[in-house]
C-alpha cells in the first residue's frame, strides 16, 4: 500500500512539473506576443502617446500588459 502511495506522489509531481514548466512557457509566450502587439499598435498610432516634459512616455516605458509575474513553490525547485 505504502508502494502505491509513493508511486502517485511521484507520478502527481511529475504531472504538476509538467504543467508548471508549460505554464511558464505559455506565459513567456504571452509576454512576448504583447509586447509585438504592442509594437504594433505603436507604430500604426493606435496607442495613446502622452507628452510628459517633451518626452513621449509611450517610447521610455514598457505597457503595462509585458510585465509576469511567477511564482515558485518549493516543491518545483527539487
């Protein structure tokens, strides 16, 4: 019975690494795509571009959208 248990332990932190490397990629991907899009709508002069001490604030920073956040658990760093 304990054989059992350990070997779905096992097999679960194996899908739950899977899925979390594939979460990572998908939101890489997703950052990346924003920020074309982005880059897109720049130079088409679809964005709003705000004039901040003669300066194009749109040019100086990046949207708002590129910025991931992702966390770590401990059990995905062994």
């Amino acid at each position: 019975m304990f054989r059992h248990l350990e070997k779905q332990d096992e097999l679960l932190m194996d899908a739950y690494r899977s899925m979390s490397h594939e979460l990572h990629k998908l939101q890489v991907e997703e950052e990346m795509l924003m920020r074309s899009f982005y880059h897109v709508m720049e130079a088409q002069g679809l964005t709003k571009k705000q004039q901040q001490d003669g300066k194009n604030v749109s040019e100086e920073s990046e949207p708002p959208e590129s910025k991931v956040l992702v966390t770590v658990d401990d059990v995905e760093k062994q």
